[in-house]
C-alpha cells in the first residue's frame, strides 16, 4: 500500500501576531518537500522532491499564492474560528 499526501499547518505565536505557513508533501511516512513561509520558497529533502521544488519555485503566479497564504489562509481562519477555539471557556 502506498500512500501520498499533503498537510498545510498553520503555526500562531501571540495571536497573529507573528503567523507561519507550513505545507508538506508526503509520501509512505517520508517528507520529500515543503514549503516555509519564513524560507520562502518551496525545499526538497529527497532527489523527487527537489526536482518538484525547483519546478514549483519556478512558478511565479504559485509562488505569490504561497507566500501570501499567511495572510489569506491562516490569519483569516483565525478569525473566523477564534470564538469558538481562543475564546472558549
């Protein structure tokens, strides 16, 4: 059985105040590439995965997708889900 699959993470210090944006690729429990919001651009940990690095950081219509996922991804799911998590008591 093999299995491939993707997780964005979203990583909040203080609020939003300081906001990171984290995606993973994965395939049979090893992480072949990722994209860092605080790096930038997309890194390879295995030879598949850089050549899918590279071709992704060539991108450029991707590559602002990404690096502004902080602000329409994570910042605005924390808004729109603090009540119910933040808040909460």
């Amino acid at each position: 059985v093999f299995q491939e699959f993707g997780t964005t993470e979203c990583h909040f210090i203080n609020g939003t105040e300081k906001v990171r944006f984290v995606m993973r690729y994965i395939y049979n429990r090893q992480q072949y590439a990722m994209f860092d919001s605080e790096v930038g651009h997309y890194v390879g940990f295995t030879p598949y995965g850089e050549r899918n690095a590279k071709r992704l950081n060539s991108d450029p219509e991707l590559m602002e997708d990404r690096r502004t996922a902080v602000d329409t991804y994570c910042r605005y799911n924390y808004e729109v889900s603090r009540p119910f998590s933040v808040e909460r008591r």
